[in-house]
C-alpha cells in the first residue's frame, strides 16, 4: 500500500514528524507536500494533488493534514472517489474504515500530538472495510449521489 502524505503549513510539522513513524514502519510514501514550511501556503492545492494521487491506484491511501482538518476533509471530498474521514482518535479513526472504507484519513494537527497522530494513523491503517451488507448499501448510494452530482 502506498501513502499519500498532504499537508499546508499548520499540518507540515506533524506531517514530517508523522513520515518519519511511517517510514519506520516499512510503509511506501509520497509527499506531495508540502516540502518546506511556508505560511502563506494554501490547504486546498495540497488536498486536491493528494487525492488526484490516491485516485491513481487501487492500492494506494492518504493521511492529509491542516490546521483544523476541516480545510482538508472538504477539498478531498470533492473529487469523486476519495472519501476523506477527518478523525480525532483511534475509535473514529478505526470506525471510519470498518464502516466507510475511508481511503483519505484527515488529521487535525493543531489539536494533535506527536504521539495521537501516529497511534491515530497506525490504527486506521491497520483497519480495513467490514463489508457488512449495511455498510455496502451505503456506499452505493454514496457512488450513486457522486454519479449524480457530477
């Protein structure tokens, strides 16, 4: 599985700290960034190259973070495919993949620590859609209204 790793200014120092615990963990990652901290940067160019990039591949996932993980969860959640889970804990996190098979997880960094964000991202990476019948009807009405919606 790859990683698309995404982050604006707010989310840039948790998201290095967070690459270095992922990469220790064997796990594939591309950074689209960003790749220095610039404050006067903006969420909405990371979270939409982040899931042009998960959109890529069946195989692939993001971990996105910004400020508030608002910014994030709402950009991603425009691009037909990604569903962006914006999480706060192991539980959500977890539920966010047995429930919606979330394939963007969105990490609030201002209200995260080091160690949350990695024990947050390694529980929902090691989750994965429960396929119950309910949670299948589900996503085919949510494909349905991404249908027709455009």
């Amino acid at each position: 599985m790859e990683i698309i790793l995404a982050a604006d200014h707010r989310g840039f120092k948790l998201k290095e700290e967070l690459k270095g615990h992922l990469a220790a963990a064997g796990h594939d990652l591309i950074d689209v960034g960003a790749e220095t901290y610039e404050a006067t940067d903006d969420y909405v160019d990371f979270a939409a190259e982040g899931a042009k990039e998960v959109l890529i591949g069946e195989d692939r996932v993001g971990i996105f973070l910004c400020g508030s993980g608002h910014g994030m969860d709402i950009v991603a959640n425009r691009h037909k495919g990604i569903r962006a889970a914006l999480c706060w804990n192991e539980s959500v996190a977890r539920q966010s993949r047995e429930h919606d098979d979330a394939n963007v997880l969105v990490l609030p960094a201002d209200w995260l620590s080091k160690h949350d964000a990695e024990v947050i991202a390694d529980a929902w990476l090691a989750s994965s859609f429960s396929g119950a019948e309910r949670h299948e009807r589900r996503l085919k009405k949510i494909r349905e209204v991404e249908t027709r919606s455009g």
